[in-house]
C-alpha cells in the first residue's frame, strides 16, 4: 500500500451515505499493512499445521449478517429514546440517571472502537463479531429484567462493549467477502439504506412497543435477532485475521475513557451540585490530568491509540470537531424532543415516533445525494447544505414553547434531518482524503469515534437544562432555548467548515501531513 493523498472517488463509483467509513475500519482493522485474503485465516501457527477448509464465500448473505448487526445498532439509537418517559416513571429516575442511560452506552461504545479492532485483528473477526453480538445480546436480555435505574445504566454499559464489536468488525467483514470495488460500493449501498430504515423504524417500533407492551420490550426485539446473526455467522462468514495485528495501547485506553467519563459526569451532575462544588471541581480536574496524561503517553508511544500527528491535518481536523458537533446536537435533540413531546405535549410513545420520522426519512434521502456531491465536487456544498439545515431548524426551535403549532416543529425535524444527512458523509470523507492512504482507515475510525464522544456529550449538556427547570420549577420548553441556540453556533461550524475545506491552506495542509507517513 502507497502513501499518499486518498484520492478523489470517480463520480461514477459514488459509494452512498456513510462510505469512507469502510475504507477506515478496513485500514483499522488491517492497520495499513496490506489486505488478508477473505476466505482464509491468518495464522502464526506453524506451515505445517493442518487447517480446516475455508467456508465456502457467499457474499450476499455475509451483507445480510452483517446488515444485522447494524439494524440491532442503528434501531438502539432512536428507540431507547422514545422510552425514556416510561423509564423514568417506572424506575422513579432522575434526568441525570435518564442522560446516563444513554451516555453509559455511547461512552463505553466510543472508549472501546479502537480497541474492538485490533482485537479482531489479533484474534479474528468472525470470533470478535460473535462475543459482540453475545455480549450485545445479554446486555439487552439485562436491560429488559433491570430491577431498577442503576442496574439498566449498568447494563446499558455492557450493551455499549458489544456494540463496540460490531458494526466496525462487520464493514471489515463485508470488506473482505467484496473484493471487487464496484461491488463493494453496492455493498455499502445497501448498508447505507439499512442503517436509514432503522433509524425510521425505530421510533415506530419503539413507540408501538412501549405504548402496548412496555417499556422492557424495546431491549426483547435484539435477542432474536442477535441469536440469528450467531448462527448465520458460524455458518457462512469465513474467518480472518490481519496480516499483522496493530499493537493494543491498554494504558492510553484507560487515559481516555477516564478523561471521558469523568467529564461527562461532570457535566451531568453539575446542575446538582453546582460547577464550584468539590466534586465538580475534582472531577473537571481529573478529566483535564487524564487528557494531559493521554496526549504525552500517545506522543511517546510507537504505535499510538491516535497519532496526534494526525490533526496537522486541516480537513482531518474540521472532520474530527464537524462530528463532534452534529452529533452532539443529534443526541442532544433526540434527548430533548423525546421529553418535550411526552412530558410537555402529552403525546403518546407512538405519536412521537410519528413525529421523529420526518427526520429519520429525510437523513435517510439526503445521505446518498451527499454521497453523490461529495463524490463529484468535494466535501464543500454538502457541508454548506448541512450548516444551513441545522442553522435554520435550531433557529425555529429558539422560540419554542408550550404550544408551538406541530406543522412548525416538524418543519424544523425535516431540516435537522437535512443537516444530519448532508453533514455524515462529509465528516468521513474529510476525515479519509486529509490523510496518506496508507492512514485513510485509522483516521475515519478517529472520526467515527468523534460521532459517539459528541453524541454521549450532545446528551450531557442538554439534560442540564432539564435538571435545571425541574429544579427551579420553570417552563421546560424556555429552558431549552440556550441548548437550542448552542445548536445554531454548531451550525455556524458546518458553515465555516464547509468554506475552509476548500481553501490553499486546507490542502497543503494534507501534503504536509502526507511526508509525514
């Protein structure tokens, strides 16, 4: 493999909705050093060991396993959401333990990527794959039976360690089983289209469960899907391993899920105490000790969890700071409406599920027409779309009240969509083409590990406004405002990013990068 810049896609080969982040979980999981052949496991026994005969390659079904994974990962995003309403009466919780349902799982999801690719490097993919889905699997069984508010955070937690190992080792697996580039592009086509219908099934589903069933039923629908992603696994998807496994960095990933939880909870639990409390302020302390720990540790080590090497990169630094701010504010919407339309509405699950869909089916067409732009003209229209959807849509929202016309709250979902939908492939795309090809795979995997960070703070922030006017007894709706008008500035981001991206100073950013690999 060459270093390099990644090149430009032919617009002829367009590769729809979240594209680049193939080539990176290939490139993670591989770590630059070559392709390993798909039928076959790479092993440091000796020549003369007998080996058992390769499954016989079938790659339409390994995308259908795969694609699994994803439905179990994609759906998990919206439909716990919807629940939270039902969680929180039942289980009597706070909106800090609420935030925490959701952040014990992104935080733990976005700690361990990294780590969960090596380990099927070292120990093959088809394994790591199946203890993911076991692991997924009996987190959500937990969940289901969690006999109250710390028992499902913890389990929540657990979930978040399968997660780890899926959708990254599964697009490595779909790598493997699509060695043709075109059919690995209608691969990841497919792959696009599945993760949009679970993002809009799962509101639905969520809602239509948790209004008839309860609650416990949204984590029941994972365990039979997940036990025949198990089976079909072991059936079909051949085993395979890197040709050389990229060294683990245990102690940097001790630095940097501490630096994180420890300001998450910050942040969470600051309403409470107060930002000039002693446990605030030790906690803010740590997380700063811990990141500076990470950054020296990483500096020094030969082959680091992140090369800070990385972020001499214009376009791979616009990326990093693009997801962490759109899917902050994703998560921190979804968090929000969820509440709003349930807990100030009255709405029912099932009808705020209606009323996410708009958003959820919007992403879901403007993805691949961002593929489409990106492929032909650059990262630059789809991120100046993107900033102007969630400019606009946070803007309406920064008047929100109590009893804001529907059609106009939908209007604002349908352009957050829009926003949501143009910004992904970008942020993967200017993550990959900021980088030596040889790094292409290792920097997207940084950028999809920047969506979960964003998305575990997105919720932190945002459930502070919430614990503040349950506090002091104000209008929920007008406490939301300054989240709302965070979420503006965020657009102003995508804008800005969208205008650097183009500039002299971005690219020669990349060729100095690039003589560095």
């Amino acid at each position: 493999m060459q270093n390099g810049l990644h090149p430009k896609p032919h617009p002829k080969h367009h590769i729809y909705l979240d594209a680049t982040l193939l080539i990176a979980v290939v490139a993670l999981t591989t770590s630059g050093q070559g392709n390993d052949r798909p039928n076959e496991t790479r092993s440091s026994m000796p020549s003369n060991t007998p080996s058992q005969p390769a499954k016989p390659t079938q790659p339409n079904v390994i995308l259908a396993i795969c694609c699994m994974s994803l439905l179990l990962i994609a759906m998990d995003v919206t439909i716990v959401n919807v629940a939270l309403p039902d969680i929180q009466r039942e289980l009597h919780a706070s909106i800090a333990q609420l935030q925490w349902i959701i952040d014990a799982y992104t935080l733990v999801l976005a700690s361990l990527l990294m780590l969960s690719g090596s380990m099927s490097d070292r120990f093959g993919r088809r394994r790591v794959f199946q203890i993911g889905l076991g692991m997924f699997s009996l987190g959500s069984l937990l969940c289901s039976v969690a006999p109250n508010i710390h028992g499902l955070i913890l389990f929540r937690g657990i979930q978040g360690i399968g997660a780890s190992m899926l959708n990254p080792v599964a697009l490595s697996i779909i790598a493997n089983a699509f060695t043709v580039p075109k059919e690995r592009a209608r691969a990841v086509g497919t792959w696009g289209a599945v993760a949009g219908a679970s993002l809009a099934l799962g509101p639905l589903l969520g809602g239509a469960l948790t209004q008839t069933i309860g609650w416990r039923s949204i984590f029941w629908i994972n365990l039979p899907i997940s036990i025949a992603a198990i089976i079909l696994t072991a059936l079909f998807v051949p085993e395979s391993k890197a040709p050389r496994a990229r060294r683990p960095d245990p102690l940097g990933q001790i630095f940097i899920f501490g630096f994180l939880s420890s300001l998450t909870y910050a942040v969470i639990d600051s309403p409470i105490a107060g930002w000039r409390s002693p446990r605030i302020l030790g906690l803010l302390s740590a997380s700063l000790v811990l990141f500076i720990l990470f950054l020296v540790h990483e500096s020094r080590r030969r082959e680091p969890l992140l090369d800070l090497r990385f972020f001499r990169s214009v376009p791979f630094a616009t990326a990093t700071v693009l997801g962490l701010s759109a899917f902050g504010c994703f998560a921190g919407f979804l968090f929000l409406n969820t509440l709003y339309l349930q807990q100030i509405r009255h709405l029912s699950a099932f009808t705020t599920g209606l009323c996410t869909l708009p958003l959820a089916i919007i992403m879901m067409i403007a993805s691949p027409l961002s593929g489409r732009l990106v492929g032909s003209r650059g990262p630059q229209p789809s991120l100046l779309l993107a900033g102007l959807g969630f400019t606009v849509s946070t803007l309406l929202l920064t008047q929100l009240s109590s009893t804001t016309p529907i059609a106009l709250l939908l209007v604002a979902y349908v352009l957050f969509g829009l926003g949501l939908g143009m910004v992904n492939p970008a942020i993967s795309n200017s993550a990959v083409s900021g980088m030596p090809l040889a790094q292409a795979g290792v920097a997207a995997s940084v950028a999809s590990t920047s969506r979960q960070v964003g998305a575990a703070l997105g919720v932190a922030v945002a459930g502070t406004v919430v614990s503040l006017s349950h506090a002091h007894h104000t209008d929920f709706a007008k406490a939301t405002h300054p989240i709302w008008w965070m979420m503006v500035g965020c657009g102003g981001v995508a804008l800005v990013a969208g205008y650097v991206s183009n500039t002299a100073w971005a690219k020669a950013s990349t060729e100095r990068v690039a003589v560095l690999f």
